[in-house]
C-alpha cells in the first residue's frame, strides 16, 4: 500500500481517468472530492464492509461513535428505498 500525506487543498491522481481531492474541514473532518468516470463505482469504507469485504493492507478504522452508526445506517435504507 502506498501511503501520501498531502496537504488540503492537494490532489493525487490514479492512472489517467481518477483524482482524488483532499481539503481540511474542522477538527479531524475533511472533505474528499473523487473525480472518476461514471462507471467506476465510489463506496465509503462502511458502506463496503457492510456486504462483509474490506480491501486487504489496510490500516486499522477508528472506531464509529452509536450516532455515527445510526446516521450511516439511515442513509443506506434511504438508497435502498
């Protein structure tokens, strides 16, 4: 795993069709843009690891506080409705 440390503002570039934007909101938040052609699916981590898969190599997730877990779980049955 190749591991960067960018400031925000930054971007990073996968082959020739991705960039990926970081930019520093408040406290330990921080905005990600993905530019990325269509038909490359973007997931958040736990949304990922909800159908039971995570990525091999990568570092330890902290952990979700009960009302991070309550708001993610809200938003995928309103994608699901």
């Amino acid at each position: 795993m190749l591991t960067l440390r960018i400031k925000s503002g930054e971007y990073l570039t996968i082959g020739e069709d991705i960039a990926i934007q970081v930019f520093k909101k408040s406290g330990d938040s921080f905005l990600v843009a993905v530019k990325a052609p269509k038909d490359v699916p973007i997931l958040r981590g736990e949304v990922l690891e909800r159908t039971g898969q995570r990525p091999e190599g990568l570092r330890e997730k902290r952990t979700k506080a009960p009302s991070e877990k309550r708001r993610d779980a809200k938003r995928l049955e309103e994608l699901h409705k």
